[in-house]
C-alpha cells in the first residue's frame, strides 16, 4: 500500500537536513501511529507526502500502491488516494462548507475518470455521514471551519475523509485540543472508516488517542528518523517511561 523508502528532505530556503532516512511501510487496512518528540519531523513527513512547497526531497521514495508520489501535483496525489487531517485546519471564509465538500469529491471522481455525484445522492450521503460525526446542518452551511471550534474543525476533518474515501489517510495530532467527549468522536469516526483495506496513519503525542483508534504497529520518530518500530504496547512504554531511556537506548546502541 505505501511504502516510504530512505527518504530525505531538507528544507528549500535554508540549508537544513529534516528527515534523515525515513523508511515505512504500511499495508491495506492497517493502522500505523507514529509518535516522537516535538521537532523530530512527524509533520514533515506528511507535508512531503501531501506536496506541500518549501521542502526538497534529496533522496528516497514515497510509493502509494507502487506509484511515486512525490512526482504528483497535490491534486493528484488526492485522486490516488491520499488525505491528510491537519494539526490546524484551515479556515476558507466566503466558502460553505458543503459547496466545499461537493468541490472536492466531483474533482476526486473526475481525476479518477468517474462521474459526477448528483445532488441528490451527495445530499444524502452527506447528510447520513455528518449525522453520525454529531455535524448539524448549520455547521454544513457555514463557511469551512470558520468560527468552528478545535472540536468542530476536527469532526469537520473527519467528515471531508469519510465524503473522500481515501485509501490512505494521515491524522496528524488530530487529538491535540480535543477534550474526552470529541476525541471519542473523532475516533469512532476513525474507526467507522476502518474497512480491512484503508489504512490509516495516526501522529500523537498521547496514548490514549490509541485505546480509542488501536494501532497494528507503533513507531517512533526522532531526529528525523524512525528510530524503533513495536507493538501498541511501545506507546504504553512511551506513555509511562516518555522518550529519554528509548532515546538513549537507541544512541548507545
Ligand atoms: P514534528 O511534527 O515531529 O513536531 P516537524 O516536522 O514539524 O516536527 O519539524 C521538524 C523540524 O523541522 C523542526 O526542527 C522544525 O523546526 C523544522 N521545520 C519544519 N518545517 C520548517 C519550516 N518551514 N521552516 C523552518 N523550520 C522548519
Ligand atoms: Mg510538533
Ligand atoms: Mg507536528
């Protein structure tokens, strides 16, 4: 499914080496958390794999279902499959939220060579969809995640993945901000989308994001590496002991 291979990035304006040797591989239907300390290049790497500007790819892959990535245009790499839920959604003021949502999926189907979706199917796809994510019609009229709250933007998220249907979808801190009660949403929103061959990239600080949204495999991210891959029982580990012992046992090693 995907498969990043040796990648390195630095940044375009200045001569700083971020990721070092990224190397992951997710299969269908999988679940993957990534954890690590602030700075250690988490986001980084989903921003690479989204296309976004200002970084240079230096050496490496990033191969969803064997094709390149990096030689997509955003919009392209969407249409393969891709999403990405931001740590800080953007606010689009003068665009309903629903307009927005119905942009996106016709131009996903088109570049996929597909047929539009009608109003009628759209509507109530939407409609069941946001109704389970607690959205209500007001929140599908108003402009995109303006005014919405850190939990309204995150179900809003999780909306957009679920109208999109990605094959690989990357939550980056989706959980930071969110108290117990939308942090359960999100995740059972998560959770619904769980179909045996989506698979889905989980980037947290906290474990208890991961007793909602469980995890096949955990990794951790430091320096601009994956520096150990385990179990969910890594995130216990890092939840208990946090990253100094993993740190140093990995330099010392
Ligand atoms: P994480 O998500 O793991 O906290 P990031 O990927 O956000 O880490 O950042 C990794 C490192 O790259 C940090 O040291 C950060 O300051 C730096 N960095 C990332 N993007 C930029 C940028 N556009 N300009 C300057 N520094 C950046
Ligand atoms: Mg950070
Ligand atoms: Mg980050």
């Amino acid at each position: 499914m995907l498969e990043i291979k040796n990648l390195h990035v630095k940044l375009e304006e200045e001569d700083k080496q971020i990721l070092k040797g990224v190397d992951l591989k997710v299969g269908p239907g999988e679940v993957h958390a990534i954890m690590g300390p602030n700075g250690s290049g988490k986001s980084t790497t989903s921003y690479v794999m989204s296309g976004r500007d200002g970084y240079e790819v230096t050496e490496g892959e990033v191969l969803l279902d064997g094709e390149n990535l990096l030689e997509m245009e955003p919009e392209e790499r969407a249409a393969a499959g891709l999403f990405l839920a931001f740590q800080y959604p953007v606010e689009i003021p003068g665009v309903g939220n629903m307009t927005f949502l119905r942009t996106a999926v016709n131009a996903q189907r088109k570049a996929r060579g597909e047929e539009e979706m009608s109003s009628t199917e759209f509507l109530k796809e939407i409609r069941a969809k946001a109704k389970s994510l607690k959205i209500d019609s007001d929140m599908l009229k108003r402009p995109v995640n303006v005014g919405f709250s850190g939990g309204e933007k995150k179900r809003n998220e999780i909306l957009q993945m679920a109208m999109l249907e990605p094959k690989l979808c990357i939550l980056d801190e989706t959980d930071s901000g969110l108290d117990v009660d939308a942090m359960k949403l999100v995740s059972d929103g998560v959770n619904a989308l769980r179909d045996g061959k989506r698979s889905f990239i989980v980037i947290t600080h906290y474990q208890r994001l991961l007793d909602h949204i469980k995890p096949d495999v955990v990794h951790i991210m430091s320096n601009g590496r994956i520096i150990k891959t385990g179990g969910p029982e890594l995130a216990l580990e890092v939840e208990h002991n946090g990253y100094a012992d993993l740190l140093a046992e990995v330099e010392g090693a």
